[in-house]
C-alpha cells in the first residue's frame, strides 16, 4: 500500500485552460491526477500518455474528449479509460 499525502502532491498550471494536481505513486505505470479544465486542452494539437494507460472520472462539468477520429461527449460521473500513447484533447 502506498498513501500520496495532500501535502506531497505537485500543481501544475499546464496551459490557460488546464491545471492539474498530481498525486505520484512509486508505481511506473499509474499516478493520479484531479485536472481542472476550462476550455480546450492542449489548446492546438493532442496530449500523449507514453508510459501508461489513463483512467478519467468526470467530477463535475461537461465536454468533450477529442482524438484524432473525432469528438465523444462526457459528462458528470462518466468514466474515460485512455490506452498507452492514445493521441487526445480535453474541452470543458
């Protein structure tokens, strides 16, 4: 078991429209994060996950997950699972 303290978390102003909260694990393969995005995020283009696969919960708000086939809508308790280098954009 590992526990991420509030305290060792990292914040991250990654563009005008997004700011995430990384909780770091020992583990290569999973970390978390709470991202807060208002807008599109990356502004032009596609986020990456290189090393490992991405599993998203929808807080609050409304949007958009963005890859480079089309635009999926998500909302409030949906649930994203993003597979290792799946190219994608956020709009919220």
């Amino acid at each position: 078991m590992q526990i991420v303290k509030y305290t060792e978390i990292r914040k991250m102003a990654l563009a005008s429209s997004a700011t995430v909260w990384e909780y770091d694990t020992k583990d290569a393969k999973i970390s978390g994060a709470v991202a807060q995005i208002n807008g599109r995020y990356p502004e032009k283009g596609f986020a990456v996950n290189e090393k490992s696969k991405e599993l998203v919960f929808v807080l609050s708000g409304n949007g958009k997950v963005i890859t480079p086939k089309g635009g999926n809508d998500i909302d409030l308790g949906d649930e994203i699972l993003l597979d290792t280098n799946e190219k994608y954009a956020w709009e919220g």
